[in-house]
C-alpha cells in the first residue's frame, strides 16, 4: 500500500483556465490527485479567463472535458461532483489596466492559506500578471508562482522574464515546471544511479562508449500550429526537456536530495557542455522537418500542408545534436540528443551503450551490452548482456534481454507528470522544478545554434513521416562506429 502524504488546504489559482493545458492535463491531474485522497475537500481551485462564462457553465464544461480525459477516475460521479465543488470560475481579464479584481480578492480574503498561482498564459504576460497581483495586495508569504515554459524564446528574453518575476516574487517562491521532470522514469535516475553502487561505479566515460537520449512522437504539429511554427523542435524540446534528462542523466551524486543540491549538480552539467561555435554546429547538429509519408497505417500530410499557410516555413520538426560534456567522469563519452515529430514510433528512452571488450574468448565476439531506460509511453529497464547460445554445439554467445516494467512492479503510478509536480508547488518541495540559473545556462548553451540556423549555415534536411529522420542523422553517429537504438534491434 502506497503512502498517502496529504497536502495542506490551499487556494491554487490558474490563469488561462480555459486553454488546453488547463483542460487536457491540470485539471485531470487535480481530480486524480483528488481521487488518490492527496488533498481534501478545504482545497480549492480557482480558475481564471477573460471568457464570460458563468461557474455553472465552466464547472460543466470542466465536467466533460474530465471525462474524456480522465475516464478512469471521472466515471466515479460522487468523486466528480465532489471535485467540481472545488472549482470555482472568475472571469478577468488580466491584461486590461481596468478590469476588476475584486472577485479574486474575495476568493483569496485568507492570507495565511498556502496561495499557488499557476500561469498557463502567454510568457509575455508573466511579468505584467506578477505586477497585477502584487498592485492588488494578493502576494503573501506563503504565495508561490508557476511558470509554464517557454521561459522566453532565447537567452535575452528569458532574462527579461525572470528580471520582471523576480521582481515580486522571491526566486524560493518561483516554480518553472518542466513536465518532463514529473515523469516516474526521469525521477527514477536517481534511484537508478545512487541507489545501487553496482551501477554508479559503471556510470562513467571507463565502461559508457556512447549515450542516446531521445524523445520521438508520431504526431505531427496538430492544433499548436501557430505556436510550433515560431518555436520548432530546439526550443520545444530541446532546450528544456532534453536537456533537463541529460542533467539527471549525467550528474554527478548531489550532497542531499534537497533542492539547490540537485539543482547545483545539474547547473554543473549545463555548464560543462561543450561550447557551440558555427563550424561545431554544422559539423555536430541536425536539423530537418517532415514531408508526407506512411505514419503507422495512416498516409499523412507534410509539416507545411500541415500549417496550412501559403509560405513555405524553415522551422524544424526534428533535431539531433552530438555533444561532450568536459569533466572527468564523461569527457570521452559523447551523448547524442534527438527529437523529432511524425516519426517511426512514440518513444522517450535513454541508452547507454557499453564498450566492447578489447579481446574475446568465444568464437564469437557479442556486441557489446546496453542499458535502456524507457521513460514513456511504458515505463521501464531493459539490461541488454551476453548469455551462452543454448543451441547445440559449439560455445557460443548472444545477447540476452533482461527487462523490469513499472508496471509489473508497482501498484501505484502517477498517469500524467503533472499530477506530482502541481501537489509539490503545493508542498513547496521545488526540487523537480528548474531554478533561473538552469534556464540561462540552457539557453546560452542553445544560442550559437539558433545563430547558425539564422545565418542558414546549416541545411534544413526533409524526411518522409513515419521515418526516424534524416539520412544525415545516422552519419552523425558513424562517425563514432556507432548506431541509434531501431538500428541496433535490426
């Protein structure tokens, strides 16, 4: 049986309670929060939007759209009621310099409940909410702000963003969440790593020849159109998620599973990449973006078909990067990042490759063994070691797949990140969080690509959907006598 630690009641206050983020994943995250008895009925979550609903027409409009996106738990209606009790609607718009701000007052008349304010909104709009909310005396000791990402679109903006937070709120009571961090299978590393000696002490440049960390999906760019066409995969992914894994993926053991002790060693890590320049660009990033092809059984459009607009966008679907990270532990290993849209299989996975033997015994020389570590859309290890053919004759070796699922394992799972990581804001354990230093330092580290791309020094390569990306994208790990993980299984 799992162990239940409850939250305090508090006051959770979403600015852009109408979007998708808010529908598709806060409040089914809430709801099943609820239904696992995290928090009580004192909670409440007041949800803001500029759209004049009434709080009966949303709480109906939050009630199909739990239901279909979270089923299992909405089909219970006395905890669905139950929850929607919690919810309550206060049109608003926050933009205007004249709105009226006293219906949120009201709400949040209790300054010594614990006080989140998550905003879902434009990150244009972070700084001007944060100045709204302290203009209208609604920012208290115990008040903690969410911030969605992007955390701007590189490192000046992201800078501008957390100058005008920091601002009003105290950088300990500042959350960037990255979803990313709030999947079971990241968080997992450290258990991984630190929890079994046996491991760390292969966790090294010594025993790891090569490092794949990849994020794939099927589908393509879909209703965010808009968003992605000025964002693409490096800044959607890349600069944030990926990068996020290979901090927790590759740092060394923190003093303490306190927060700045986590958020130190991954600031280490960010720290320690090597340095882009143009010609490192060129010669080590990838950059392509879909054309029409078979996804699964589906015959399916290109990216600019997709967009639906009349000119033709550079903006990549896909990206993958060679890179080192200069310390003693990793300094010959490199690591290879990829993410990509309409792409063979939905998958996150890390793989650590490791080296061969430098002789063999057997007739035959195994490959080397491997480790994969699947973080979604099934969570999972799989040991990758040689083991004796059993066929008769001869003293052969092949490989052999040792394989645990969460699953299988556990009783209990988190469905969706988000489901932890909006109850520790709660808490206030911003460990899973990202700390403004991480951010800066991700995008400095990101800056000499965009630069590169803007300059259109480095090509923007197509590949049929349904594929694993560019030609180009194998080259880069030949180089290395190496092969992406679908390569190995073929």
């Amino acid at each position: 049986m799992a162990h239940i630690n409850q939250v305090d009641p508090f006051d959770f206050v979403i600015f852009g309670a109408t979007g998708d983020l808010t529908m598709r994943k806060l409040l089914p995250a809430f709801l099943r929060r609820f239904h696992a008895k995290e928090f009580a009925d004192e909670a409440r979550i007041i949800c803001i939007a500029r759209s004049a609903h009434s709080e009966d027409d949303y709480r109906q409009q939050v009630s199909k759209t739990l239901r279909e996106f979270a089923p299992e738990t909405a089909k219970s209606t006395a905890t669905l009621n139950r929850f929607l009790k919690l919810v309550q609607y206060i049109p608003l718009d926050a933009t205007k310099a004249n709105s009226d701000w006293s219906s949120l007052e009201k709400a949040l008349a209790d300054p010594t409940r614990i006080r989140v304010f998550y905003l879902a909104t434009s990150p244009a709009l972070y700084s001007p909410l944060c100045a709204a909310l302290s203009k209208h005396d609604l920012i208290t000791d115990k008040a903690r702000l969410v911030l969605e990402k992007p955390i701007g679109v590189d490192f000046t903006t992201a800078t501008e963003i957390n100058d005008g937070v920091g601002k009003f709120f105290h950088e300990s009571a500042i959350y960037r969440i990255d979803h990313y961090l709030g999947k079971e299978g990241v968080q997992n590393l450290l258990a991984l790593r630190f929890g079994n000696p046996v491991l760390e002490k292969l966790w090294s440049s010594d025993a790891i020849s090569h490092v794949q960390i990849t994020a794939a999906e099927t589908v393509g760019v879909g209703t965010r159109g808009a968003y992605y066409d000025e964002s693409g995969a490096l800044r959607d992914m890349m600069q944030n998620h990926l990068l996020q894994v290979l901090c927790m993926l590759a740092m060394d053991a923190p003093a303490s599973l306190s927060a700045d002790d986590l958020r130190n060693e991954k600031l280490k890590v960010l720290n320690a990449l090597r340095p882009m320049t143009s010609e490192m660009v060129r010669q080590n990033v990838i950059r392509g973006q879909y054309t029409a092809g078979l996804c699964g059984q589906e015959n399916v459009c290109s990216y600019q078909d997709d967009l639906g607009k009349d000119r033709t966008s550079n903006t990549e679907t896909y990206v993958a990067i060679r890179t080192k990270i200069r310390t003693s532990r990793w300094g010959n290993t490199p690591f290879y990042l990829r993410t990509g849209k309409r792409m063979a299989a939905k998958t996150t996975e890390i793989v650590l490759q490791f080296r061969p033997q430098i002789w063999s015994i057997f007739s035959n020389t195994p490959s080397p063994g491997r480790l994969v570590i699947r973080i979604a859309p099934e969570e999972g290890l799989s040991l990758v070691l040689a083991s004796k053919d059993p066929g008769a004759g001869g003293f052969r070796v092949r490989n052999a797949d040792l394989q645990m699922l969460y699953n299988d394992q556990f009783n209990i799972t988190y469905r969706d990140s988000y489901e932890r990581l909006l109850l520790d804001a709660v808490r206030g354990n911003p460990a899973l969080f990202i700390r403004r230093d991480e951010v800066e330092a991700s995008w400095r580290w990101v800056e000499p690509i965009l630069a590169t791309w803007r300059e259109d020094l480095s090509p923007l390569e197509p590949y049929p959907a349904g594929s694993w990306g560019p030609a180009s994208a194998r080259i880069l790990l030949a180089r290395d006598g190496a092969l992406w993980h679908e390569d190995m299984q073929t």
